[in-house]
C-alpha cells in the first residue's frame, strides 16, 4: 500500500489497480491529486505487488475478504474509490459490501462483464507475454500513446505477468468471477464509467455492456485518445495531469 496525506478540500481516495499492476502505478496521479483531496491510499490486491499470496490460492474469496478488510482499517470516513480493469470488478464488489463507506465509484476500463468461459479465455489470451514479440502487442494494446521506452515496459509487464501469483490467477479466472447484470445496476454510490476508446485490453462489447446495466444517473467519460490505462499515456508515461481532470469534475459535482 502506498499512502498521500492530502490538503484539498475535497474527502479521501481509494484506488484499486488491475490484473498484473501495482499500486505504485498511481503514484503519479496521487501527488497529482494531493492538493485537491484530503488523503489518498493506493492498495495491491492478493499477490500483487508487495502484497503476499494468499495461502489460500489467487480464488475470488481472499479478494474479497482483502477488500473487506480494508473497508474496515481505512475507511474511518466516506471515501471515493477508483478501481482500474479488474480493481473496477472489485470496486463494485466493494460497493455493495459497504455502500454507506463509499461517496462514489469511478470505473476506468474496469472488467468483469458477464460472457462466456469462450470469449474470456479470448481477452486472457493478451496475458500470454512468454515470447517478447507478445509483451510488445500487450504494451501496445494497453497505451493510447506507445511510449519512447516502450520495449523496458514490455520488460516489465513479462516480469509482472509471469509471476506465478498472477499466473495462478490467470489459470483460475472464470466467469464466476464476473458481473450479473443486477450487480451493475444495482449499485448505490454514485458511478463514474471512464473509458479509453484506444484499449486493446477491453473491447467495445465490455463498455457497451457497462453503459447498458449501470444505474440510470451514471456518469459515462470516453476518451477517443486514451488506451486501458489512461494515466501511462503520453511519451513520458504520464497522462496523470489529463487523467486527473473528469475525476475532480465528477466528484466536485456531488
């Protein structure tokens, strides 16, 4: 976990990342948003990061009891939570296990979109990053903008991808794991849906879907530019500043 004590007026954040990321990546964006929030955490899920595998394995349970755990250490107050791709599927998990804990919701290109073993097994497919040609398209189906060091952050995401946590959540992941329509339309806090319309990672059928089932009232924020990560853009790896701008409009609107 990564912490910011903030000095905006604005309540405390809580991010979630996604499969094979870490909680470092919102670095950036928390120093970013350090004036305008009053605190910001950036947790790794089980088996990511600096966070151990559950002994339990990398199932859907130990997510879920790491969520609740830490709905019950940080949220001491209301709190926005951002949740990227599979950190989205957990966030609206989150949402409805304390509701009352939660000011609002942002989704950027989050997962979970209920369909078959089939086609999920289409879109896991962009993990298999063995050969480096594969890490390189993976890079390239996640960037709006390939940075200059693209071929290092190919590097990377081999050395985070074959991990064997990560490899056992990648062998385990189902459709049990995903969202029913009900789920999605059924969630309390107030929802923003942020898409790059550039992501290879998620394709348009899984934001179609997110825009059929969310509550009447969401928020929906398309970027033609951006890719599934929308905060690494840009050559310099920093697309934080732009990034930034939709979350403090929709949260200011509340």
């Amino acid at each position: 976990m990564i912490e910011l004590p903030g000095k905006g007026p604005l309540p405390p954040v809580l991010f979630i990342h996604g499969l094979a990321a870490k909680c470092i990546d919102f670095d950036r964006v928390m120093m970013r948003l350090a004036s305008n929030c009053q605190g910001l955490r950036a947790i790794d899920l089980p088996g990511h990061g600096w966070s151990d595998t559950p002994k339990d394995g990398m199932s859907q349970g130990p997510f879920l009891e790491m969520l609740t755990h830490a709905s019950d250490t940080f949220f001491d107050r209301p709190h926005h939570v951002v949740g990227s791709s599979l950190g989205g599927l957990m966030g609206v998990r989150l949402a409805h296990h304390c509701p009352e804990k939660i000011l609002s919701l942002s989704l950027i290109a989050p997962a979970g979109t209920m369909c078959t073993q089939e086609e999920l097994d289409t879109i896991l497919t962009n993990f298999n990053v063995e050969r480096f040609s594969a890490a390189l398209n993976f890079v390239d189906a996640c960037m709006g903008e390939n940075p200059p060091i693209r071929r290092l952050m190919a590097l990377a995401m081999q050395t985070r991808i074959t991990r064997p946590s990560v490899q056992s959540l990648l062998a385990h992941f189902s459709p049990e794991w995903l969202l029913e329509p009900e789920e999605i339309s059924s969630i309390t806090p107030p929802v923003l849906l942020y898409w790059g319309l550039k992501d290879g990672i998620l394709t348009p059928p899984s934001l179609h879907y997110y825009r059929a089932h969310l509550p009447k009232g969401s928020h929906i924020y398309t970027c033609p530019s951006e890719g599934h990560a929308p905060w690494l853009d840009g050559p310099m790896m920093d697309g934080s500043r732009t990034f930034i701008q939709p979350l403090i409009e929709f949260w200011r609107a509340l």
